[in-house]
C-alpha cells in the first residue's frame, strides 16, 4: 500500500464515525464518505501499522442508501460528514455507536440501549454559527468553514445547518465589507480588521450578531442597515479580539444596538442568551433530550437534586418545576449570573446556583443536603475523578449523565460500575445531524 495511491475498496461495514472500512494488505482501511456494500475507489491519505486512512475519490458500485449531498460545499468543507447517506443510515450508525461503546465495558454487554430519539428537522437546525471571513486570490471578501484537518477556508454562501436568516445576514454582511473595502484580517500576516462573525438566533428566529474585530472600527453604517433591513436581528455587539490565536471570539464585547440579550425559550421557561452564554445548538432536539433525561430519572415531587455543570440553568430551571430543590453548579462566573436572572424571569425560587468547579462545590454540598439524584453534563472531557468519587462516597440512589462524547462517558460510567452502581438505562439523541456527533442519557442507580 502506498500514501497517495488509488486503490478499488469493497466497503464491508462502519467505523464509529460512519466511515466505510475496507481491508487491504492485512489493514483495516477507514474510508472516507464510503459506504457499506459499496465499491469505491479511494485514496490511501495516512498509513499506520495496523490500519490506514482513504478518502473517496469515486464510487463504482453506489449503495442504495447513498444519497447526493444537498450542501454544494460537501466535498470540501470539514463541517458536516453524513450528508452523503439517508438520514436512517445515519441514525443506525449513531446508535451503533453508542452500543459498540457499552459493550467494550464487560458488564454493559447487555444493556439495555432504547432506540435513538430522531431529530425533526435535519437542516437549519443550528442556532449559533462562528463564521471566520477571508479574502481569496483575487481579494474578494468570502467566509465559510475550514477543510477538515485543514487550515483551508472554504468559501460557501450558505450553510445547509444553519439558520437561513442567519445565513442571509452573513451574506450581507460579505457585501457589506466588500462594497466599504473594509480589511479583513489575514491570519498569516497579522494585518487587517475584520476576523468573523457569530450569530445566534433564538426560537423565533431573532437574531444577536456579534461582529468579531482586531480593533475598535466605526461600524454605525452597518448596525443601521441590520437594524432596517434585517428586523430579526434584535442585538448586535463589537468583538474585540487582537490576539494572534485560532480562537475567534476575544474577550471584550462592546454592546452596538438593539437588545443586550436575546431571550429563548426552553421547554415554556424563558431564557436571557447572552453572547457567551452556552446553550445547546440544536433548540428542538436539545428540548428532546431534556424531556428524555427528565422521564428517566422518575423524578418526584419530594426530591432535592444536583444540576452539575448547569450552564445558565436550562436543566436546573426545568427540573425546579418537578422536584423540591434544586442545586446547580457552573464555573463559569457570567453563566451563573445569567443563571441566576433566568431564575428571576420565572420567578422560581426553590433554585440555588453555585459558582465553582463541580468537584470542588459538590464535596461540600454533599455532606449538608440529601441529595436524591445528581444530574449531570460535563464537556467533552468529561469528569473528573475527584467529582465521581465524591458522588460515589456519598452514596447518591440515582444519577443521569448526559453525555456528548461517549468515549468520556464510558470511562466516567466504568469507574462508577466498579463503584457499586449499576446502568439503568441508555437513550441516544441525535442533536447533531448530518454530523458524526451524538448525544446520549445514561441513567445509573445505586445497587441495593
Ligand atoms: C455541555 S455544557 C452543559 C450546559 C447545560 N447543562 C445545558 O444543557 O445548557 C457543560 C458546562 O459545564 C461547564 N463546566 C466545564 N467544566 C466545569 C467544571 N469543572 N465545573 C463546573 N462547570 C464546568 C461549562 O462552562 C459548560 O457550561
């Protein structure tokens, strides 16, 4: 096998991320947008010991399943990786996924794994998008995302996820800079201004722009043309970020126009979003995944619970209407404070929010309450030890952990299956359509 060579690949089944795997001179071979029971002919990008990489350059013999890409960036943008197959496929390969995952844990061969729940709304689900901009060969102004494993950016005019106001606001926003000549930032030489934009958009598709800059620039121009043309866009702020890093959004955000927040509405409860706010980007599927969690654990009305890792309390909020109290722990200081005025805007008052790091805060929450079940979502890095074993030394009857990376999850679930818990339950959902992402609630109960 040689690295740039073409080979012909019979497609024998999936990898956990919904690539084709072929063999070829006793590798396993990862392809690509390849498909199972396919014939493709692929190029060999990365070679290791045991197993290489492909990618798909044709496909001979097409599955049934194979569908044609309704992004016209598909071949080369890094954003999405599904688009290829029905969604059916897809949601197969998620809940194998999830399954392959468990039975690499002894004890979980046999869990039980519900089927995944399906999103609705497969395109146009995203509710936030950060869009770097650039100039091409011949210094037009363009925008899109990055190749995959690339630094490439790949100049679209539209995103099939996003929001299709959005998508009309990052457009103008292109000709806006363009027909100004304004300069946009060139990561290589560390000249010009403009660097991106994020836009979130909430249930009504209002719309918060966030205009991502080296530099303090007079955009009153471009605020009033928003603020005329575009009614749905009801808040806009200056990014200030000079750092020469690959992070778009810097810390100082100066407020332009309209509203300081937009406000979502989670499950009937309101929500204030503001920029740095972190919310699920999928409203729908996220208010899906909640009601799973939610259902269960069987909650009941005498029960006091842990939110960990509550963000700005979407969980937390949602659960004080089910159970007695409800503690919810964030470390980040202005999430929090978020937190805290979304409990004002209900008006519920059986919540208190902490700010810390979960397995600081627990360890001392723990002790002084009788704490039913803990609730828990953590990064994608999951948790740490010290977190586990204070929920372990506690002896919690119940927990729900939701998880957007299974790996972490497993690894956390493990040392909690060695420490006298059990899993109950498994539920993925797919939030992150059309990509090789997936969500999944665990439920774990304390063996009598
Ligand atoms: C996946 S988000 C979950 C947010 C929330 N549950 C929701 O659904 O909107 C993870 C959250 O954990 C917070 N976080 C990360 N590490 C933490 C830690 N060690 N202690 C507390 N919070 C943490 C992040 O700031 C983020 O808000």
């Amino acid at each position: 096998m040689e690295l740039g060579k073409i080979y012909e690949l019979n497609i024998t089944s999936y990898d956990m991320n919904g690539w084709g795997v072929a063999s070829l001179d006793n590798k396993v071979i990862f392809v690509e947008k390849a498909m199972k029971a396919e014939v493709v002919l692929a190029k060999i990008t990365n070679i290791h010991k045991k197993y290489a990489f492909a990618q798909t350059v044709k496909v001979l013999e097409a599955s049934t399943e194979r569908i044609e890409s309704i992004c016209p960036y598909y071949e080369g943008c890094g954003g999405c990786d599904l688009l290829h197959m029905n969604y059916q496929v897809e949601c197969e390969i998620k809940e194998a996924k999830i399954k392959n995952s468990f039975a690499k844990i002894n004890s979980l061969k046999n869990v039980k794994i519900n089927p995944i729940i399906k999103n609705d709304k497969i395109t146009g689900y995203r509710n936030k998008i950060i869009i770097p901009f650039s100039v091409d060969a011949d210094n037009n102004v363009i925008y899109g995302f990055y190749a995959k494993m690339s630094h490439e950016l790949i100049s679209i005019d539209h995103c099939i996820i996003s929001n299709q106001y959005v998508n009309e606001v990052v457009e103008f926003i292109r000709k806006y800079l363009s027909v100004m000549n304004i300069k946009i930032y060139n990561e290589t030489t560390h000249t010009g201004i403009f660097k991106g934009v994020m836009i979130r958009n909430n249930y009504l598709n209002e719309m918060m722009v966030v205009l991502i800059v080296t530099t303090k620039i007079d955009f009153s121009g471009l605020v009033s043309y928003l603020e005329k043309d575009y009614p749905l866009v009801k808040s806009i702020y200056l990014n200030i970020n000079p750092k020469l890093t690959n992070v778009m959004l810097g810390d100082k955000l100066i407020h332009l126009a309209g509203a300081k927040t937009l406000v979502e509405d989670i499950l009937g409860l309101k929500f204030n979003v503001s920029a740095a706010s972190f919310m699920q980007i999928n409203h729908e599927a996220a208010q899906k995944l909640y009601n799973e969690a939610f259902k269960m654990a069987n909650l009941t009305k005498n029960m006091n619970v842990i939110d960990a890792y509550c963000g700005m309390g979407s969980i937390t909020l949602n659960l004080a209407k089910m159970v007695n109290y409800v503690y919810g722990i964030e470390v980040v200081p202005d999430a929090i404070i978020n937190a805290n005025h979304n409990k004002e805007l209900n008006n519920i008052k059986n919540v208190t929010f902490i700010c810390g790091k979960c397995e600081e805060e627990i360890a001392k929450l723990l002790p002084q309450n009788k704490i039913d079940v803990i609730f828990f979502d953590p990064p994608r890095k999951g948790c740490e030890k010290s977190f586990l074993e204070a929920i372990v030394n506690a002896q919690i009857p119940k927990l729900v952990y939701i998880s957007c990376n299974i790996a972490t999850a497993c690894r956390d679930i493990n040392y909690l299956l060695e420490n006298n818990y059990q899993v109950v339950e498994v539920t993925p959902v797919d939030i992150f359509s059309r990509t090789n992402n997936v969500e999944t609630v665990v439920t774990l109960s304390l063996r009598k």
